[in-house]
C-alpha cells in the first residue's frame, strides 16, 4: 500500500514536471547553425533538402519531384533550418511595416500612380515626412504586396495577415510573401527576377506569393496563376485544372538523397542589388540614358561590389551609408561604412584610413566651409548638374528589369534629378527630436505629389484609391491619354468638376494636391488654388550614387563650376511636375531648395570675377611689406653691426 | 578656444588702455564726444602739409575704416555666433580684404622711415653691450621714451603680421593646400588676425597719446 502510493505520487510529479522541463529545453536559446560565422572565409556548400509550408502553416515533409503533390519550397522552412528567419526578417529591407524600425534618413518611396486620374503619390510604411501610410490611401498589405511585390524581396508587408474581408480568401490562394533569400543570395545565373516567367510576373500578375520565390530560381519552373483561382481554391487540394500554379523541379537538381545544391554567395553579387537599385538619368541626347554609355559607378569600376560598403550581420541591418546612420542603426560598421568613414576617418588612435584601399582625398585649395555646407555626395554623385533637372528613373518606381516597361523619357512617375536642396534629416525614434537635420545641402530625386484627398484643418489625407476611381472615372473618361506614358492633361476646369463629384462621394471637405498647389472649394463651391501649399510640396530623398571619378567632382575646372551666376548649381531649374494643364510650365530655381537667399547666391557668384585681382593685389601687397620688412631689418643688422665696429676700434 | 581666448583678449586690451589712458591722462579733462573728435582729428594733423601727405593720411583713414569692417566682418561671426564666416560677412569682408592690404603696403613704405629706432631709444641694448660685451658704451643721458619705443615696435609688429595675415589666404586660393593644410592656415589667418587687431588698437592708442604730447 506504502509502496503503491510512493509510485503514484512519483508518476504524477513526473507528468505535472515533464511539460515545464520539456519547456525550457524548448525555450534554448540556442543560434543556429549558420547564424553566427566559425571565421572561415571560404563560402560553405549548400546542398539542402528542400521543405514547403503545409497546410498547417508548418514545416512540411521534404520536397521530391515527382511526389503526388509537389509544393514550392518555403525559405522559411528550407533556409530557416540554419539561419534564424526571425532574426533575418528585422533587417532594413523586411522591417518596414515593423513600428519599432527607426526610420532613419529620408529614402525612396514607393510610388502609386495614375496618369488618367492624375495620381502620383509617395508611400511608405516608414514615418518619412512627405510620405504617406498605403493604409491612408486605402492600400491593404496584400494589395501594396501584389502592385509593388515585384521589386521586394519579400517579407515586410508581404507575410502580413490579412484582416481585410476581400483580401483574406486571397491570402489563403496566393499564400504570402515569404522573404526570398535568393533574390539576393543566389549566385547562379538562372536567378530570375524579371522575366516573362520571372519573380515579379509570379508577384505582381499572377498572385503567386507562395509559388514565387521557387519560381524565381533556377531548378524550378511554376505554371499557372493564383489570380485565376477563386476564393474557394485549396493550393493543397489541386484539382487539375491547368491554370492553377503547379511547380516542376528538375529532377536532376537533386541528388540521391533529395538534396539540392545552392549557389549560395554571402557576398551578394551586384547583379542581385541591380535588379532593385538601378538609376536611370536622361539627360541631353536620349542615348545617355543606354547602359552602353554611362558609367557605372566609381567604386565599382574600382573593384568594390555593392555590399563591400553596405554590408550586414545574420540581423540584415543593412549599412544605408549615411553620416548620421550610427545615431539609428545597431550595425557596428555604421559610422565607418559612409563617404567620410572610408575615406577620412577620424580614427580612434589606431589608424582607419584607406579602408577597402579608399583613397585619401587632397582637396586641394577646397575652403574648409564647404564640408560644413555639402555633403559629400553634393560634388560627387549623381549626373553633373545641367540647366534643368532631368527625368529620372528607378528599379522600384518604373518597374525596371521586368516585361514590357515603357521605356519613354517621361513615363510616370515622373523623378527628377539632381536637386541640389538641403537634407530634411535623419528620423530617429525620439518625440524630442523626431529629426536630425544634417544642415548639409546633397543632390536630391524630387516627385511632385498628386492626389485627392480630404480637408480637415489644413491636414491632408489622401482619399482612398477604390472611392477615388469610382467617383472619378467617369470624369475623367474623355480625355486622351499621351502615348509616351506621362500625364493625361488635366484642364483646370476639369478639377472643378472632379472636387465637386469627389466631394458629394465622400461627404467632406476635398482637395486635389498637385503641382505643388493645392485645389480645394471655398464655401459657394468655386474653385480655390493655394499655391506653394506644405502639403504639396516635392518629396525628395538623397540621392548617392553613382559616384563619378574625382576628375569629375563639381569644382575641379574651377570655382564657378558652382558660383557662376548662372551656375546650374544655384540657378538650375527644376520643373514642377503636374498633370493640369498650364499655359506656362512653372519651374523653380535650385536655390529655392537650398535655404540661401537669391540674391546673396548671385552676388557671391558674381564676386568671382574679380577673385584674380584680389590675388593680384594680395601678392603685390605682401611683396611690398616683405621687401620694406627686409630693407629695414638688413638696416638695423648694419646699425648693429657698425657699433660693434666702432667698439672695437 | 578661439571664441574664449579671443574675448579675452580683446576685452582685456581694451580695458588695458582704459587704465593706461585714466591712470597717465594729463591736462584738462574733456567731454567723451569733444575728446574723441579731438583726440582722431590728431591723427590727421600732419606737419608736413602736401601732397603727399594727404596722400599719406588719406591712406591711413582708408586702412583704419578697412581695419574696422574686416574686424567686424571677422569677428563678429567667430566670436557671436561660433559659426566660420560665410554669406554677406564673407563678401564684404573679401571685398575691404584686398583694398586693406594695399594700404598696409602704403603704409609700410611711408612710414618705415619715421618709424626706425635710434639708439637712444634702444637703452637696454646698450646695457647688454656694455654687461656682455665689456665694450665701452656710453652710459644713456636721457630718459627713456616707453611710449615712443613702443609706438614703433607696435608699428613693426602690424608690418611683420600683415604678412602671414595676407599670405595665409593668399595660399589658400590657389591648388595648393589639401583640407588639413587648409584648416592650418585659416587657423594661422584667425590668431594673426587677433594679435594683429590687438596691435593695431594698441598702435591706434599710442598714436593719439603721442600726437597729444606733441612725440611725433
């Protein structure tokens, strides 16, 4: 009996104890394998077993290619039995949607655009003044996935729940856009981001968000398309319908075990970067902008790849490379990773110059203030300014790199570049100073905002995108769309017309922001223009690359290279993009961009024509006084000299 | 440091020839205004009336208003605002800059000679020779004249500072200097310019006393 009740206490303390040590055995902290580097420089062998996402959300069993039901590999699953997903998933390009990121230096926006209704609006999930939340503009997370998924590498708004009624029946077909670790890290030339059959098509066309990253590389194809599949679709269940996306692996991808070697590079090559961060400039003669004749830029024509500057850790806090960048960012290399960090250190007693074989620069006859009034990327980067600044375009914003891209000069959205103006700053995550202004004036990309939105106060919200197309269409219907892709012409009236039918589909007070005026109306329903309104004013963020040779450097002829009085610096113009019609394009000069007053620009630029008489007068002056200085002295050695005499006689 | 040491300086130069002027003043005391206008207007009373020396005083009017606008012009944005000087400040400074600097040279050449010390203005010397040397140096008769012997050492002093005042900027407008070498010779430009304007208000000071006392 003793006995009996000694077992049955030992066996009830063993079940009520086992879930909590099994717990904490649970709960190890435990890095993973690849997440922290042995020190060995040598690249190890991928060859993985490839895993899926099943039905459960889970990890699910190994992918073989002629199983019955062949699923597209998940990262999180195949790649995340090494590498942390959870770490890898904070980094700069996933967190964006995270609260808690620091937003850091004002960056590109992503860019939403509508010709015929006269849209171009900047958003970003990140607290940038200027930008606006997709939430505002009525943009759920799958939406923003599916309309700019094409050049993300997935994560951030991308593996977002849905809570949206129209968008959580998709996300069951589509999947979710998990971060794809090749889009940067596959090495093999088969990546295919932009192709007819390529990542972006999957995201943004097909709906393929679960299908996408397995379509993207090069042992797999996916056929078919989510967007064809209804609500009801179970990619887990496939009917057989040939529309619905199905996956083929190359057989002979796979070794005998079912594993599957990677290229996998840590160093990311430029190739991968390129696909999201290329520029285009369009400046004089339309042949400039071809890759053939425009340099890339100088770093890496010297040698350096992309991420030999903007380097990270398994935590992805990807280097940005700006001067304030250590005041927001964990990564170590922050301070030593921008212009000056490689190439003027300070250093810390122990000597830092010449990093990465960075030359250190003379600057020759260079007055010390213009360090404290540019930045670095100001005389160095970006196409040499001209008369006016020149359209621009980007990866992220002309979906570059993917099918049938209008390649026109003026295509929406419209970019402009360079605009010499002075940063905004750097937003850090401090109520007290919400932005580190670096005072410092750097080249620029600026859009125009266009948009309707709601008045209340003076505050400006942009009206949802589905109430504005609905409200609008009709409008807006007869007008004539140009072939080159840029601006339907809006005429004035038209806008009248558009805020009077916006304003009784939405009940409130509206304005459309465009141009950089603000059109709203007044209490008798007539039309109002304010011009020059906040809330219309360019978004620009800093432009830094491409680095042009020192040879190229603004003020290497000479100083008038900026102060000239009609130096493209101060007194170049930048146009002010907007869709309704004007009799007279509006532009506005460099200089109004810059904080410096017009006239004291002009004036100082025009004092440079008399810079040779001043030397002239400075030389002779010093001459003059040198020569009185060794008369007079070679006068007082002979008086002493002759008392010296005369005492010895 | 600069900002510091400068208003020390200057504070401490000024109050200097307060004292000076308050504990040595002789002969009837005069209303501030009155004995402003009297005491400049000795300056430019020369004894030689001619061309020349209109010239020679229009010249010295011209160097003491340049002095006052590239002392404001320089100054003023270092001392007030900590900030190096730009804008406007620079403009004008950079146009009374050159116009300055050929009045000094003016000056150099009229007045070096006016400016020579004789040895009975140099008594210590002499001591030194005759302790030194055991040669036999009359022994001086006069008293020796502090005011006057420093009025010219202050003299030779703005002479000798204009140069590296002049040449420090000078070299920094050509292809020459690379960023470090820069921030040195605007360094070596701002403490000359301190000592220079030091002397110059010391000179200016002594130059008045001395017209007063009917010296020179």
């Amino acid at each position: 009996m003793r006995r009996e009740l000694i077992l049955t206490f030992v066996l009830l303390l063993t079940v009520f104890l086992a879930p909590a040590v099994g717990e904490e055995a649970a709960e190890g902290p435990g890095k993973l394998l690849g997440d922290e580097s042995d020190g060995s420089r040598a690249h190890p062998t991928h060859v993985l077993p490839l895993f899926p996402e099943n039905e459960d959300g889970e990890k699910g069993e190994q992918i073989t290619p002629d199983a019955d039901l062949v699923l597209p590999f998940s990262t999180k699953y195949t790649c995340g039995e090494c590498h942390t997903y959870d770490v890898i998933k904070q980094g700069w390009h996933f967190n964006a949607v995270d609260s808690n990121a620091v937003p850091g230096r004002l960056g590109q926006p992503w860019i939403y655009f509508d010709g015929k209704l006269g849209i171009q609006i900047p958003l970003s999930y990140r607290a940038w003044p200027g930008t606006y939340q997709p939430a505002d503009f009525g943009m759920t997370e799958f939406r923003f996935t599916q309309v700019f998924g094409r050049h993300m590498p997935g994560g951030g708004p991308g593996e977002v729940t849905a809570t949206d009624v129209d968008d959580i029946g998709r996300q069951f077909v589509a999947g979710k856009l998990e971060i794809n670790c090749l889009t940067c890290h596959n090495g093999h030339h088969g990546q295919d981001q932009g192709g007819v059959n390529g990542y972006a098509i999957h995201v943004s066309v097909r709906q393929n968000f679960r299908w996408a990253a397995t379509a993207s590389c090069e042992f797999a194809q996916v056929k078919g398309s989510a967007s064809a599949m209804t609500d009801t679709y179970d990619p887990y269940m496939p009917m057989g319908d040939e529309q619905e996306p199905t996956v083929i692996y190359q057989p002979e991808a796979f070794n005998a075990d079912g594993e599957v070697l990677l290229d996998i590079r840590r160093e990311v090559p430029n190739q991968r970067c390129y696909y999201c961060h290329s520029n285009v400039y369009h400046t004089e003669g339309h042949g400039e902008s071809e890759k053939w004749s425009t340099d890339e830029d100088v770093h890496l024509k010297s040698g350096l790849t992309c991420v030999d500057c903007h380097r990270n850790g398994m935590k992805h806090d990807i280097i940005r490379g700006y001067s304030q960048e250590s005041r927001v960012s964990d990564n170590p290399l922050a301070a030593t990773s921008s212009c000056e960090g490689c190439h003027v250190p300070e250093g810390s007693g122990v000597p830092e110059a010449a990093r990465l074989g960075a030359p250190v620069p003379q600057h020759l006859g260079l007055p010390v203030v213009h360090f404290e009034k540019l930045t670095c990327t100001a005389c160095h980067s970006g196409p040499w300014p001209s008369e006016q600044a020149v359209y621009s375009k980007t990866s992220r914003a002309h979906r570059l790199g993917t099918p049938n891209v209008n390649k026109a000069e003026k295509a929406l959205p419209h970019v402009l570049s360079p605009v010499f103006a002075l940063e905004a700053g750097t937003v850090v995550d401090d109520p007290n100073e919400p932005a580190l202004h670096s005072g410092k004036i750097a080249p620029h990309k600026a859009v125009w905002p266009a948009f309707w939105a709601t008045l209340a106060e003076d505050k400006v919200t942009p009206v949802a995108l589905d109430v504005v197309e609905k409200a609008l269409k009709k409008v807006f219907e007869e007008l004539e769309s140009p072939a080159d892709g840029s601006w339907t012409p809006i005429p004035t009236e038209k806008i009248g017309e558009a805020l009077n039918v916006l304003a009784e589909a939405v009940e409130e007070k509206v304005a459309y922001v465009a141009g950089g005026t603000l059109y709203r109306l007044d209490e008798d329903g007539a039309m109002v223009e304010e011009a020059d309104h906040p809330a219309a004013a360019a978004y620009m963020w800093p432009l830094a690359h491409n680095v042009r040779p020192a040879a190229q450097s603004l003020g290497i002829r000479y100083c008038t290279d900026c102060h000239a009085t009609d130096g493209p610096f101060f007194f170049g113009k930048v146009a002010v993009d907007s869709p309704v019609v004007s009799d007279t394009p509006r532009t506005v000069e460099q200089v109004a961009f810059q904080d410096i007053g017009r006239f004291g620009a002009w004036a100082f630029a025009a004092s440079f024509v008399f810079r040779p008489w001043f030397k002239i007068v400075a030389i002779g002056s010093a001459a003059l006084i040198g020569i009185v200085l060794l008369l007079y002295g070679l006068k007082a050695l002979g008086a002493v000299a002759r008392v010296l005499a005369e005492q010895n006689q | 440091m600069f900002q510091t040491v400068s208003i020390i300086a200057l504070l401490a130069t000024l109050i200097g020839i307060a004292a000076h002027w308050v504990m040595t003043s002789t002969g009837p005391r005069q209303g501030i205004v009155v004995g402003g206008v009297h005491v400049f207007s000795l300056l430019l009373i020369e004894q030689k009336s001619s061309l020349l020396g209109a010239l020679k005083k229009l010249v010295y009017l011209l160097a003491i208003v340049c002095f006052v606008v590239l002392a404001i012009t320089g100054f003023w944005p270092t001392l007030v605002r900590g900030e190096h000087i730009s804008g406007y400040l620079l403009m004008i400074h950079a146009t009374f800059a050159p116009i300055f600097a050929l009045c000094l040279a003016i000056l150099a050449v009229t007045w070096a000679g006016s400016n020579r010390f004789t040895a009975e203005e140099c008594p210590w010397i002499q001591r030194l020779l005759r302790q030194v040397t055991r040669l036999r140096v009359a022994a001086e008769t006069r008293p020796w004249r502090c005011s006057l012997v420093v009025y010219k050492a202050a003299f030779w002093l703005v002479i000798f500072l204009a140069l590296p005042l002049i040449l420090s900027i000078l070299v920094s407008m050509f292809h020459l200097l690379g960023t470090e070498w820069q921030h040195f010779v605007l360094a070596v430009h701002r403490w000359t310019s301190l000592v220079f304007a030091i002397v110059v208000i010391v000179h200016t000071y002594l130059a008045m006393r001395l017209r007063m006392a009917g010296a020179v």
